[in-house]
C-alpha cells in the first residue's frame, strides 16, 4: 500500500516519465481497483488540506480571543499575525497547486483519449453485407480481439486499397494497441482520399495529441484549424480542442 501511495504521488509531482505517465493512466482506465486508490489519494489530500486550514483559521480565532481578553505585547500580535499570514499563504498554495494537478490531468493528451474512450470503444456495424471480412472485423474490434480485428481491416485495405471504412478501422485499431505510429499512417492515407465527409484529418490530429511526442502538439493545431477552416468531418470537436490548446 505504502508503495503504491508513493506510485500515486510521483505522478501528481511529475516525477515519472512519458512511458510511465501512459502506464499510470492507462491502469487508472482498465484496473478499477487502482483507480479507487487514486481517487482515494486525491479525496485524502484535499480532505487533509481543508483541515489543516480549519486548524489554522481555529488557532487563529482563538489566538485572537486571548487578545480581546488580556494585554499583550505588541509584538507578540505582530508575531501571532504573521504566523496566521504564513498559515493562510501556504494553504492557497496548496490549493493552488491542487488546481494545477487536476488541470494537467485535462491535457491535451487526456482530451484525446477521453475521446477515443467515449467515441471508439466499438464500432458501428456496416451495412455493406459485401465485405464479410470487414464485419467480421468490427465483431473482433468490438469484442477487444485487436489483433484479430487488425488482420481482417488490413487484409481488407490489401485487397481494396479504396477502401476507406477498413483504413479507418484498421487506424483505430492501431490507436487502441496504442501503436501511434502505424495509425497516424493509416489516417493521413485516408485523409488523401477522396470523400464527400473525410474524418482522416481530424482523427491524425488526434492520435497525435494521444501521442504526445515533440512536435506533436504543434502539428495536431494545424491539422484542427485546416478541419475547422475547410468544415471537414469533426471541425465542431477540432475548434473545442483549439480553443483549449
């Protein structure tokens, strides 16, 4: 348990790498157990803020009512006051810093994935009964078979380079195995092509925002302004993003 806290408290110190950091929300997504640990630590630490600074303000009260009911020193109340600053300054602080933490917790990288979470943990069956190879692919996808659902998109896209629903599927899927590499591949081709509504853009920019490498978020910008600028598929999304990048 004591190693465990300690885990939770070098990530909130940003103490751990890039590698790490992903390890670290990663289990927060699938270890239920480890998420409650974190929660806990994160409900402790405020809980324990707020009543050291109810201890303080309390000090300070009576501290105060002493002073109301007997002489002293003068500077003594210089003393007590400055003391009660100290206290009050280090408890905004605290705060502050409790601010910090949830807000790096909402970075780009974590808009991203949240997206991928709530958008993409399944797929909507097609209604092309042609392409057997392709449903069968969703099916894997949907049941978290990736690798499965990878060889049937991709044996797909080898015999119908065309087809843009198996470039899309197959960059998901690389996206959920969390080989960003191979999905911004598969999603650039796709936005090279030629279609009435073309997600390929916005879901590049994306997955380079989960990456995170350097550079990344500075390409992901200008790919969501040409999705807003062009009204390509996703722009509503691409211009929240930018306006929080």
């Amino acid at each position: 348990m004591v190693d465990t806290i300690e885990y939770i408290e070098s990530y909130f110190q940003q103490t751990l790498g890039s590698e790490e950091k992903e390890t670290f929300e990663r289990r927060c997504e699938t270890d239920e157990t480890f998420a409650k640990e974190v929660a806990f630590y994160i409900t402790s630490r405020q809980a324990l803020k707020e009543a050291l600074l109810k201890e303080k303000f309390q000090s300070f009260k009576e501290a105060a009512s002493k002073e109301d009911s007997a002489p002293i020193i003068a500077i003594t109340k210089r003393s007590i006051f400055s003391r009660y600053i100290t206290y009050a300054a280090a408890a905004c602080l605290l705060l502050v810093a409790s601010v910090y933490l949830f807000e790096t917790q909402t970075s780009p990288k974590k808009y991203a994935a949240n997206y991928i979470k709530s958008n993409y943990s399944a797929l909507s069956q097609t209604m092309d009964a042609s392409h057997d190879s392709l449903q069968l692919g969703i099916a894997a996808y949907n049941n978290k078979n990736y690798s499965r659902a990878l060889q049937l998109f991709t044996g797909v896209e080898q015999n119908d380079p065309q087809n843009t629903d198996a470039k899309k599927y197959a960059g998901l899927t690389y996206l959920q195995q969390h080989n960003y590499d191979k999905a911004i591949i598969e999603f650039d081709a796709l936005s090279n092509m030629k279609l009435f509504s073309n997600p390929g853009d916005f879901l590049k920019a994306m997955s380079l925002l989960e990456r995170n490498a350097t550079g990344d978020k500075e390409e992901a910008k200008k790919l969501l302004q040409k999705v807003v600028e062009n009204k390509e598929e996703g722009n509503e999304k691409a211009q929240e993003w930018l306006n929080k990048l």
